[in-house]
C-alpha cells in the first residue's frame, strides 16, 4: 500500500462529514429567522397542512358524502420535499435543504411519524370511499368519528418533532433496547 493511501485510509473521515454537516446546519439556521423553519430542528410545520387538509375533508364527509368524496379521490401523498417544491411557499428551498440537513435522530423520528401519518390517512381515505360508494353514511360517520382523533394525534406528535417538543426516537445498537438516560443524552446532544 502506498503511502497515499495509507494517509487516506487513516483520515477521521466520520469527524470529516460530521463537521461538515455541522457548518451546512448552522448556516442554514443562520437563514431561519422570520421563516416557519424550526431553527434547532430545520423542520417546518407547513408541510403537516397536507394531512390537515385530509383531516379536514373527512370531518366534512359525512354532511356532504357526494360532494366531499370527489374532492377525497385527488388527495394524494406527498413526500416532504414534493410538498414545498409544488408549493408557493416563500421559504421552500430552505425548508428542503433543512429537512435534507435535519439531525439525524430528529430527522428519523419525523420520518417515522409521517411514515405512520401515511399508513393511516391512506387507509382511512380508502375505507370512507368504500362506504361513499356503498351508500353506507352512518358507517362512514361512525368511521370519520372513530379514526380522526388518532389522524389528528399523529398529526400533533409530528408537529411536536417539528417544534423540538417530542422525544425523539434515537436508534439504538439494533437489539431494540436502550438506555434511556443514554438516548436522552443523545438527544440533548443533537440541541447543542
């Protein structure tokens, strides 16, 4: 082996890119002031209006079932980053270089949360649109009224991640256990 690639192979490249991710982070939340951009977690709340909107239109199905529905079929999921690049939102390029450059332990749990966020609007919009089309209303009011209070508390614990408000889920050494006072630390670390 050369010497060159002796000095390569021993280079702290794991201090290298963390150090780099730390001088992208914190110029960007040099770029949050007067933005909806969180500055600790370089997270906005702007994207949750998405499932908001869903929300929304469930809470109004059962009034309007025909006319609701329609507007129901064109919802469709939208990654983060789709969502504020298709937006006219006035800071988008910031809240996708923040949601790319987000602390890792901050960025899993959000992903997580919205993963979850997913699953249950898409379930839930296929299951009122069965019973729209069946003509079944009290089912799809007893439905809207079972399932939209746990929409609506995802919705909450993602805009709590967003916020720095929620713990954040920090993986463990892969044995699913963990020391939570380690994970706090952790945590705090990523604040710092």
């Amino acid at each position: 082996m050369t010497a060159a690639a002796e000095d390569f192979e021993e280079f702290p490249w794991d201090g290298f890119v963390n150090d780099y991710r730390d001088t992208i982070a914190d110029h960007l939340r040099a770029h949050t002031d007067g933005t909806n951009v969180n500055p600790n977690t370089l997270l906005t709340t702007d994207y949750l209006n998405h499932y908001n909107e869903a929300v929304m239109l469930l809470e109004l199905l059962p009034s309007a079932p025909a006319e609701i529905a329609a507007d129901l079929a064109e919802w469709r999921h939208e990654t983060y980053e789709e969502h504020f690049r298709e937006s006219g939102f006035r800071d988008k390029a910031l809240a996708i270089a923040g949601y790319r450059n987000a602390p890792q332990g901050v960025r899993a749990a959000f992903d997580t949360k919205i993963a979850d966020l997913e699953q249950e609007t898409v379930l839930l919009l296929r299951q009122a649109q069965a019973m729209v089309e069946s003509g079944d209303v009290s089912g799809l009011t007893e439905l809207c009224a079972g399932t939209l209070p746990e929409l609506k508390t995802l919705i909450a614990e993602a805009s709590a991640i967003v916020n720095g408000e929620f713990p954040v889920l920090v993986a463990s050494d892969g044995d699913g256990s963990g020391d939570t006072a380690d994970t706090q630390s952790r945590v705090d670390a990523l604040f710092d």
